[in-house]
C-alpha cells in the first residue's frame, strides 16, 4: 500500500517552548515549526485516497504484496503481526526465560525453532545480545530462519547506539563505537545524525538485519527521566527533529528500515513502562508544542514504522488505557491528525505496564483493535496468537482489518526487496 506522506511546512514565528521547559533558538523556530492538519482536512483526504481506490483501472496488475496476501490463510496472517524473540520459538523455554535479557538465548536454529515457524509463521524477529555469540554464528542464524519461513522475515534490532547497542556491545564484533545520541545532537550538526544512520545501516545489513529500531524521537525534557536520558537528541524539539530526520535518511541509503520511537513522546515521564504504570500529564495541545514534533518530522521523512509506547495519556484520552492499545491514540491522533498510513508497532508487550493489566491475548487483541499493526515481543507469544486467531473467527477482529495491516506489512517487505 502507498504511504500517504503529507508535508505542511507553513513557516511562522514560533513562541518560546514553555511546555517544555526551554528557550528554542529563533531560527530553529521559524525553520521547523511543525503545523497541524484538521480532522475535517483529513476525513477529505480519506475519502480522497478512497475514490483513487475505487477508479484503479480495472484488470490493474496487482503489486507482489497484494498477489501474496490474497494466497495467504488466516493462520498465515496472524503470524505476520508479530516480531517476536527467537527464543520465544523454542517450546521448551519459560515466559520468564524467554524475557531474561543475560540467559536463555537462542543462538541457532533446532528443529523444535523450525516447527514453530512453520506453524505459527511469524512475521519477524528482534535479536538481543543474549542471541549473539560471534559474527558467523549470527550470521549463520538469521539466514537459517530466514530460509525457514516462507515469507521473509523482519529481521529487527535496538542499534541506537550510545549505551543501547545489541552489536556494537557484543565482543568479538569490530564495528564503529558510536556515542551516545545527546552528543550527536550537542553538535548542532545533522550531518552526524545522518552518519549515524549510514554507519549502523552499514554494518546492521552485512549481519544480515534489515529493520532497526531507531532512532530515538523522544524530547528529553525531564531531568527526572529515568528511561530516555541521553538515548534523545536533546531537550530542544527542533533541534531532535531534525536529527530524527537525518538518521532516518542515513538508515534508509543504508537499505535498513526503521522504526521512530516511543510515540506519542517518552521524555517527559518519571517512571519506567518496563516495570509498571506510567503517564503524561499533558494535553494533546501541549504535546503538538514540543513531543509531537519529532513524530511529525518523522512522518515526513517517510519512517517505515512508529513505535508506541505503554504511557496514559489521562489528559487526552478517555478510555484509560496505555497508548499501545489507545484507538483514541492511534487511530483518531496518530493516523487522522498525523495523517501517517505507515506501520505502527507496539513497543515490548512483556513489559510491566502491559502485563500487569492484561494477558497475553487480551493485550494483543486490543492492540490490534486500536490499530496497531505489528505486536512486538509478547510475553506469551502463543497465547496472543491464538488470542488473536480466535477474535477474527468469532467476529471481534474483521478479516478486513486483519488484512489491511498485513497488507502494510507485506507492502514494506515488498519495497524493501524482501519479496522475490
């Protein structure tokens, strides 16, 4: 499916950034002030992209993903919404082991890892540093499974850089030691946050990765902040903008999709979604003022996927429930007032303030009914298939909207070679 990329670059004058705390340069305000479309402008937009549907000409060839997902059986589909651990292939390992970061790793690919592949057909896997033992070895795992599955594999890895770097932290691998993304930002200069994105897109492919979940988009406006901290570009939303900007171009001339994270903006929280509950006090309005900002830029840069984080956002939703599982969040912000028709993953669904609200299935199916596109890392992968699986037969989740996020996904593997 085309993305629907929509540009408003309305220059005005910006005020100073009091919801987040700083002085934004004033060039940096007339340069990047970020506008906002109507939910009236979009709803014309839809209604647009839905009559260009309708009038496609008939007897028009279908793209590869299309031709692929009509052949596909719903079984087949389901596993495409998921990236998951390895381990999280392998029967014989525990939730508890499988969400160890220092032990239990998967590090090749056993018959059991293939049956459940075959079974379950997962749309893609996120390697941790628990996977890697030495170059060969990863290498040699990522072809095996990607030779396992019948449909190519989203091969997807946290390589920000700085202290969260899966390869570069691994020893036995000789690849630049980038720094932190608050000294790139400190130097004012986006041609290093662009470098930033040829240099990991460089080596991330010769192991044979293609999805990386970076960069950070996150305003870091909150010295209290225990998850984001220098993982952010700074404190300044233009200046994170355009450093978001920049990587994701250098990802993408490395030929390595990415994913922006964690929408609609972490930096300005206390608590930590691994461990439990965590929410923004802000309204949307004041979000749009700083944390939107670098999500915006993203939607411009095309970014291949947003991530959403497990924050309450009290102040501008009704339903209670973290972003992740937010239809308010994701479809009625993210998608209609962003206007971003790309995929939307959830961050991990085996942190805290998922699972200690929700199981496994019932996380995913409200995930998918609020529009998310691809489950990350569940903490019972079984589970939140099957959940999933039978919440399209018993009429919760439509077929359609199982397809439309599929279609997506394939459509994304499709323009990134995947699909032969």
């Amino acid at each position: 499916m085309k993305k629907i990329v929509i540009i408003v670059l309305t220059l005005v004058t910006m005020l100073v950034f009091t919801s987040c705390g700083i002085s934004a340069k004033s060039n940096s305000d007339t340069n990047n002030e970020e506008t906002f479309k109507s939910s009236e402008e979009e709803k014309s937009d839809d209604t647009k992209e839905d009559k260009d549907t309708e009038n496609k000409e008939a007897g028009s060839p279908l793209s590869k993903a299309e031709q692929l997902l009509e052949n596909m059986t719903l079984e087949e589909k389901v596993g495409q919404l998921f990236i998951v651990r390895p381990d999280a292939l392998n029967p014989n390992l525990t939730e508890e082991q499988i969400g160890d970061i220092n032990s239990g790793g998967a590090i090749s690919l056993d018959d059991q890892m293939k049956e459940m592949m075959n079974r379950y057909h997962v749309g893609g896997v996120a390697i941790f540093s628990k996977n890697v033992v030495e170059p060969t070895q990863l290498t040699t795992f990522i072809e095996d499974m990607q030779q396992e599955s019948k449909v190519p594999l989203f091969v997807g890895v946290d390589e920000e850089g700085g202290i969260v770097s899966r390869i570069a932290s691994s020893p036995g691998f000789d690849v630049p030691q980038i720094g932190t993304m608050e000294q790139i930002g400190l130097t004012g200069d986006s041609e290093n946050a662009k470098n930033v994105g040829l240099t990991l897109g460089a080596y991330l492919t010769q192991y044979g990765f293609n999805l990386n979940f970076a960069p950070v988009a996150d305003v870091n406006t909150n010295p209290a902040n225990i998850v984001i901290g220098n993982r952010s570009f700074g404190s300044d939303p233009n200046l994170v903008a355009e450093m978001v900007i920049a990587e994701i171009q250098g990802l993408h001339e490395g030929g390595i999709m990415n994913s922006v994270k964690h929408f609609p903006g972490h930096g300005d929280t206390k608590g930590d979604t691994h461990y439990g509950y965590v929410s923004v006090e802000k309204t949307w309005e004041e979000l749009k003022g700083c944390e939107l900002i670098p999500f915006s830029a993203a939607v411009s840069a095309n970014t291949d996927m947003i991530m959403i984080a497990h924050i309450t956002t009290p102040n501008i939703t009704s339903d209670g429930l973290p972003a992740s599982l937010s239809k308010e969040i994701i479809e009625e912000r993210l998608r209609k007032e962003l206007n971003y028709d790309g995929i939307v993953i959830t961050d991990s669904m085996s942190m805290g303030a998922i699972t200690e609200e929700f199981t496994s299935s019932e996380s995913a199916v409200k995930a998918v009914l609020a529009g998310v596109d691809i489950i990350l890392m569940p903490e019972n992968f079984v589970e939140a298939y099957n959940g999933i699986y039978e919440a399209v037969n018993s009429g919760v989740i439509s077929q359609q909207r199982i397809d439309e996020s599929v279609l997506r996904i394939l459509s994304l593997k499709e323009q990134y070679g995947l699909l032969k």
